[in-house]
C-alpha cells in the first residue's frame, strides 16, 4: 500500500522547508533508513531519512521549491500502484474546474463512524518529546497487559532522536492492550497501547483508528495559490523615458560665440559647451545664454536615459524565521537597555600571556563569553526564560553565541560554559562558529541556550543594542575595544575600553538586577585572575 512522505519539523522554528538536493529519483527501490534528499531549513541544510520500504512512485517537489511542515513531498508504494488517491484532496484543492459544466457524480457514501461512546477505555498515543521526532522505538515495557496502573505511572522507556526518555501515563485503570513491541517503532502519535476497566472491547478502538474517517462536506473553493518560487527571479529592468534634449555644441568642435555671450556664462558660470547657438552658423548668442537651463543640459547635456533595474531575492528560511521570532520578542517584551565601559587594559595583557601557554588561541570573545557564564551563576535571575505563567531560572549556564552567516544569524550553543575552561570554551567556540558558517549545525548545537553574546567588536562597532533571543530575559552586546584617553589623579594616560550593553526583559530583571549582573562582569574583565581562582 503506498505511503505518504511529508515535510518533517526538523527544528523548533521551523515553518518550511525547502528541497535543496534529491538524491533519489523516481522508480527507485527505497528502504527504511535511506537518505532520499538534502533539505534547507531556517538552521542548517539536513538529510531526510525515509521510513517506508518500497519504490519511490512520485516526487512532488522539485529542488528548490518550499514545502510547509507535513506537506506531501513524495510517495512510496510498489512499482504500479495506483497513488492517485492520495493527491486527490491536494488536487482538488487547487484545481479550477469550469462551473457548472458537467452533471456532479455522487460521491460514494463515507464508511459509518465507529460509536465509541461506550467504550470505557482511551488510547495511550506516542507524545511527540522532541521537535524534530517524527517517531519513538519502545525501548523497554516496564509494565504488562493486565497490571492495575495509574496516572503518573511509567509505563515504558521510549528512545528518541536525541535520548531515551520516560513514558508517563495519564489514564487510570488496567493495561488491557500493548501495541508495540520492545525494539518496534511507532509514529508521533500512533496508538502505543490502551488502557481501561477490565472486559472492555477495545477492539472497537483499533478498529476506529483503521477507518477511514467519514468526509465532511467541501469547503467553498480557496484562492488559487501561487506556485513556490524555485530560484531567485532575474532582475527586472524598465526603461525610463527621458524627455527630448536639444543638441549642444560638441566639446571638440569649434565654438563660435559672441564676446557678450562669452562674458555672461562666464558670470554665470555656464560651460558654452552645452549651450545650443541659434544665431548664424550656430554661433551663441546673448539670448542663448539667458535662455539655457542648465538642469537640462550641463554634463548631462549627451545623457540618453538611464536604466532603472532591481533585482527581487526570496526570503531564506533562516531569514523568515529571524523575521518572525526577533519581531514577537521586539513588540512582546519592555526591554530596556544598560551600558557599562570596561577597561580591558588587564585582559589585553592576559591574553598575551595565555596566548603563550595554552594549546589554543584565546579571543577577546572566549574571555567574554568564560566571563559571562561565571557571572550567570552568580546572577541566576539574569539566566531566566519567560514562560507567560512562570519564570523558570535556570541553574546551569549555556551561552548561545550569535554568529552571522551568509543568510542571516546562527546561535550556536556553548553548554555548561561556567564549567568549562576557557581553553575549551575557545575550541568549541571556533568548532561552532566554523560548523555554522558551513550550514553544518544539528539541532543538538543550537538547542537549549539560557542567555546569548552577541559580539560585533570585530566589525569595528563601538557600541549596539540587540534585541532578545526568547524566551531568554536577556542578551549581551559586546562593542570592540577602543585606545582612548583617562584620567586620573589629574593625569592623562592611554587606556582600552570596552562597552557592554545588556538588553533585560523587564517582566524577568529589574534595572537593579541586571546591574548587579554587569558589575560583576566588570570585575572579571578587568582583572581576568579572578576568572582562574
């Protein structure tokens, strides 16, 4: 029987998706595990596994054209088969049949729905436990049909994509059926087992979920929808019609004009050039010279007309997500902003000396960044999530780092930075970095980060603001550092500043709060040692 492949949500902000590489092509003998294509979502470009043995009968989508999450990719079924079944909802979505041509053939009658009503049992369902799940294995049963369980039991272990995790269940009552066996794996979703009052046909559960699912009636006809864009168009170029000039006197060519005319444009400071003579021979007369306008000859006097072009590029995915998550945290959360000068004459010197000793190469961001998470521990308030009924403060310290790509910013995630050495803060730093410039990031990099340094110093910027990466209650701002003039004890001297810019959510941190946070900062920065103590 021919199965569906649709677009999976392979990241949590994901929308779409959009076929960068097929790399298996129609009547293909496909099996479970095989990567059929490359997709680009808004984080990296990734592999789409199969889970469907078969041939690939249809390919809905050509390379570079975008699919919404769970929309139909392709097909997998045996070599023959009938499939067009399953576009035919799509199909007559979209198509744009005359009205009223031909007499409407009755559509068959819909399978009766099953009446579950008294059935005093419910379905236990795979909970989706990560973004990009698509399904779990039954790792191991740690109960058995006919057990008395109870909600908040755990009733199996489930391996996932990225761990293996708890089932809990919320139903009262006895194991009356297991549908999956340990090793044997179930879609998000999919009914994993059924719980209920002992003697209940469950059956009548099952049989339901084989059913087709009796059709409503058909909505009114939707607005043709425009077909994805493949690649970017070219540009488009439009003539813009100039108004007819007159022909100026050539600059090589002789110039014949009277000497009164010669000492007004003189006066005026008009090139006789440009000036059309209508006396005898073309010779450029006094009036001549009144009448010229210069904003229609001058220089411009041999200007034919220009060409007005532009060049229309389609939205990234990574681009329409930054667009969509940086605009609900601008207009969602009352930031506020503060801004602290640190002297980093101290770390410049450090820096040198680490430098000289450690296996890899310090940056003025890894000493940030060590000195950030040291300060995050101190200041858990500063390490919060807003989660609109609670405030979850988090007690480890993962360090989002914001890095820019071609298409847009990557936040690569440096966990448990406040543990770490800076050395090792340094290598994974330059790993990320270089993995997300190569669009080669997996969703365990750039998940689960608690705060983020965002640092344009390097680009000669001074000083910034960023705004937050939610659901975090805070991003720093790092500016470059800057030689300039001090003072002290009436003496001038040459110093290092830095400026930090801490953007908070006030619902989290108070101004308070986050200038605890920073003179803290401050105190690492400027006396590196303490980081090492």
């Amino acid at each position: 029987m021919a199965e569906i492949i649709r677009m999976p949500k392979m990241s949590d902000t994901m929308l779409e998706g959009v076929i960068a590489n097929w790399l298996k092509k129609e009547g293909d003998v496909i099996k479970s595990g095989d990567i059929i294509a490359e997709v680009e979502t808004d984080k990296a470009t990734m592999e789409l596994e199969n889970y469907e043995d078969g041939t690939l009968l249809y390919i809905g989508v050509k390379v570079g054209e975008a699919v919404p999450v769970d929309g139909i990719i392709a097909i997998v079924g045996t070599p023959g088969e009938d499939y067009s079944a399953l576009l035919a909802a799509p199909a007559a979505a979209t198509s744009q049949a005359p009205v009223a041509a031909a007499p409407v053939s009755q559509a068959p009658a819909a399978t009766p729905a099953i009446d579950l009503s008294g059935v005093k049992a419910v379905a236990v369902r795979m909970p989706k436990m990560s973004d990009t799940m698509i399904e779990g294995v039954i790792a191991k049963w740690l109960k058995a049909v006919g057990d008395v369980i109870k909600n908040g039991d755990i009733i199996a272990e489930v391996e996932t994509d990225k761990a293996t995790m708890e089932l809990e269940n919320y139903e009262d009552g006895t194991l009356l059926y297991i549908g999956a066996k340990e090793g044997q794996g179930v879609i998000v979703d999919g009914i994993i087992a059924i719980v209920g009052e002992p003697g209940t046909n469950y059956q009548l559960i099952l049989d339901a979920e084989a059913t087709p699912k009796a059709s409503s009636p058909a909505p009114a006809p939707a607005a043709p929808v425009a077909a994805p864009v493949a690649s970017a168009p070219a540009p488009v170029v439009t003539k813009a019609p100039v108004a007819e000039e007159k022909t100026a006197s050539k600059p090589g060519a002789e110039l014949k004009a009277s000497p009164l005319a010669r000492a007004l444009a003189k006066e005026k400071g008009y090139n006789l050039n440009w000036i059309t003579g209508t006396g005898e021979g073309g010779r450029i007369t006094k009036a001549d010279v009144e009448e010229y306008n210069p904003n229609s000859g001058g220089a411009n006097a041999n200007f034919t007309g220009g060409v007005e072009s532009f060049e229309d590029i389609p939205n990234s995915q990574m681009r329409k997500t930054i667009a969509r998550r940086l605009s609900e945290s601008k207009f969602s959360a009352p930031e506020f902003y503060l801004t602290m000068e640190i002297n980093m004459d101290k770390a410049m010197e450090a820096r040198v000396s680490m430098n000289e000793v450690l296996p890899v190469k310090i940056s003025f961001n890894d000493m940030v960044i060590k000195a950030t998470a040291l300060s995050l521990a101190k200041h858990p308030k500063v390490n919060s999530y807003w989660m609109e009924d609670r405030i979850r403060v988090n007690k480890h310290v993962h360090i989002g780092m914001a890095v820019a790509v071609e298409d847009g910013l990557l936040v690569p995630v440096i966990r448990f930075a406040s543990e770490k050495s800076i050395a090792q803060i340094s290598a994974e730093a330059k790993d990320l970095g270089a993995k997300a410039k190569g669009k080669l990031l997996q969703p365990k990099d750039w998940e689960g980060n608690t705060f983020t340094v965002s640092n344009l110093g390097m680009f000669g910027i001074d000083q910034f603001t960023s705004i937050i990466n939610s659901p975090e209650s805070c991003i720093l701002a790092v500016g470059g550092i800057k030689e300039t003039v001090g003072v002290k004890n009436g003496q001038f001297y040459a110093t290092n500043i830095m400026k930090l810019t801490l953007t908070c959510d006030h619902r989290v941190v108070d101004g308070a709060t986050g200038a605890a946070f920073l003179l803290t900062l401050k105190q690492y920065l400027e006396d590196p040692i303490k980081m090492f103590l």
